[in-house]
C-alpha cells in the first residue's frame, strides 16, 4: 500500500541538478502553489512504481525453446540383411527368400509357405539356394548428438505468498520437443554370406521369377512344394565390401512438470526465478535405417512409444514492462533417464539424463 502525505519530497534529473522542492498545506503565495502541484501531478505516479515492488501476481505464461545436449547410441550397425515380410506378414529368414511353415505344420516334410527372388541365379538342378549375409565383424556402436531441438511451453504459476523478500508459489508446465537425430557412416566391412540349398520334387518346376517379380508362397496354401530342411550349405566370405549405414531416430516428446517455484525482486521491475520439481514425458519414436553392403542392404522403419519420469531444475529474469506482462528467459535442466528399444537386429538408446533448453517468451500477470 501507498500512503500519500500532503509533504512531498522530490529531486529532478534533468539537467543534473539536485534541486529540492517541498509543498506542504501552509503554501504562502499562488506561484509556488502552482509549482508544487505541478511536481505533485508529475512525480507521483513515478513514486508509487519506485515505492512498490511488483506485488506478488498469478501468471500464465508460453516460452518457445531450445533443446540441447541430447545423444542417441545405435547399435548393430552393419546388421545387414534385407528386411522384408511375407504376403502373411511374417519376416524373411533369409536375403532373397524364405522358408516357413506352412498351415499344415509342413506336412511330410514339405512347405508351400516359401518364397525367392531369381529363378535363373537360384535355381540349379532340382534345388533351390538362399541366402543371407551379415557383417562379419560388425562395426559397433554409433553415438551421435542431437541438433538443437525446437519446441515450447505452456506455464501456470500459482503464488502462494511471501517470506521476507522471498516470493513462492506452485508452478505447473506442460511443454512439447521435437527431436531428431541421424547416424550416417561409410567403411569397409568383411561380408559373410550363409546358403542353404532346399531340395523340390525331381520332374517338377518351380515358378519363374525375376527380381522384380519374386515368388510368395502364402502360409494357407496350396502352392509348389518345396522341403523344409536344406540338403547342403555353405559359406563364404568378402572382405573390403563397402558399408553405406544411415540410422535414424526422429521423436516427438510430450511433457508436463510441477513443482514450487521462487521469485527474488532485484528491484522495481526484475526478479530472479528458481524452481524445481517431478517431471513426465511421453515419447513417439521413430526408427528407421538404410544400410547396403555389396548386392545386399537392408532398410526399414518401426515406431515405439513409452513413458518417461524423472525431474527438472529451472531458472530465469523476468522484467515486468507494464501492469499485466512480462517478459522471461531462462535455463532448464530435465532428467528423463533413457530410453532403449530393439528392432531387427538393431538397439538405439536415447540418453535424456541431462538434456538443457534455452526459454524465452511473454508472460500474462493476474
């Protein structure tokens, strides 16, 4: 509260000086009347802004923001091997084909449940060969940074009341960060291709087939019988094969944090801000790869979604430029812990242990 008294004492700027005028209700003459009701009507409002710290205020605030220091490691990079599924939507077991069983439980010893890709280059005498290859030595893991993340904010802060000069309050925030991060790499490999060569019926023909226009038995039948164990296999293998290798995760990240939060005045219009407390995500993960090695490669993408808890710290300065607004920027430290997810061979761990952003956005006072 300001108490206003008929003594009034001010100092003007202007110009340097450091005059003092004072008016009281004994005021002698009418010139000097109209000078200190001058001064009055000038000075009061500044007096009252000077007098009165901002008085503790509600606030619901938005802040766009930057993320940084987020890392994802991928593994099994070189896991070469086409990923490919059936008309049933089972896997391939191998490269250029697949041998599975059938809806008969692969009655005497056959399957219709199979597929391949080169009559000419697969087929000799009265079998069929398929294969699959790997990476012999398989490069390792792959960790890479994330760029700065974009997002936002949406923040409600509660004030509760004072201690002293300290402010508090319940600050409640849901936020969302869109994260990207990509792992692109090319090296020598030595491949290693496995074969296994599957016996058909002597005197009958399996279907001619290109590349671009494979063979896929169906899992319910009927179709070429073919047997479901290999008569011979073999392996080989080719050093110094050139590995392409992208890995990919692209995440959206949902979150919503709450917890007490503190207000110190640095005068009129600025104060510092502290607060911590629980924070929970929800992750949409994307994951994809394209890797070749040789005549092989394999490509694909998965989705996931899991939850995350953990907590946050925050910080910031605030300057109040009129009644109702301000304006903030601030520092953020979340601790999600990790998410990890396997696919195809593969296991991508994303580290938000000490993930930062960067805020700063308009705050509406109440």
């Amino acid at each position: 509260m300001i108490r206003t008294h008929f003594r009034i004492t001010a100092r003007s700027e202007r110009g340097g000086l450091g005059s003092r005028v004072t008016a009281t209700k004994h005021l002698r003459t009418r010139g000097a009347a109209l000078f200190s009701a001058a001064v009055v009507g000038l000075l009061i409002p500044g007096l009252a802004l000077a007098a009165d710290e901002p008085a503790q205020k509600h606030r619901l605030s938005f802040a766009p923001r930057v993320g940084f220091n987020v890392a994802a490691k991928f593994e099994g990079v070189g896991a070469v091997g086409l990923y490919r599924t059936t008309p049933n939507g089972d896997g391939y077991n191998y490269d250029d084909g697949y041998i599975l069983t059938d809806i008969s439980g692969n009655q005497g010893g056959q399957t219709w449940y199979w597929g391949y890709d080169d009559s000419a280059a697969q087929v000799s005498g009265d079998t069929i060969r398929l294969s699959r290859s790997t990476v012999a030595a398989s490069p390792g893991a792959v960790t890479e940074d994330a760029d700065p993340s974009l997002g936002g904010e949406l923040v409600g802060y509660l004030g509760l009341g004072t201690k002293g000069r300290l402010r508090y309050g319940l600050e409640a925030a849901a936020g969302y960060q869109h994260l990207q991060i990509q792992a692109a790499h090319r090296l020598l490999v030595t491949l290693a291709t496995d074969s296994d060569v599957y016996p058909f019926v002597p005197g009958t023909t399996p279907p001619t087939v290109t590349p671009s226009t494979p063979y896929q038995g169906s899992y319910q039948g009927p179709g070429f019988l073919i047997a479901d164990m290999p008569s011979d296999s073999f392996s080989s293998l080719t050093p110094d094969v050139a590995l392409s290798s992208r890995n990919e995760l692209s995440a959206d990240l949902w979150s919503f944090r709450v917890g007490p939060g503190f207000e110190v005045p640095l005068g009129r219009r600025v104060c510092l801000g502290f607060g911590f407390g629980i924070e929970a995500g929800w992750l949409n993960a994307t994951l994809s790869w394209n890797e070749s090695a040789g005549n092989y490669g394999s490509a694909g993408k998965v989705t996931d979604a899991t939850a995350l808890v953990g907590f946050y710290a925050t910080g910031s300065v605030a300057w109040q430029f009129t009644e109702r607004w301000s304006l903030a920027a601030g520092i953020q430290y979340h601790n999600l812990g990790t998410y990890e997810h396997s696919y195809h061979g593969r296991t991508v761990t994303l580290d938000l242990n000490n993930a930062l952003s960067v805020t700063a956005g308009m705050a509406w006072l109440f």
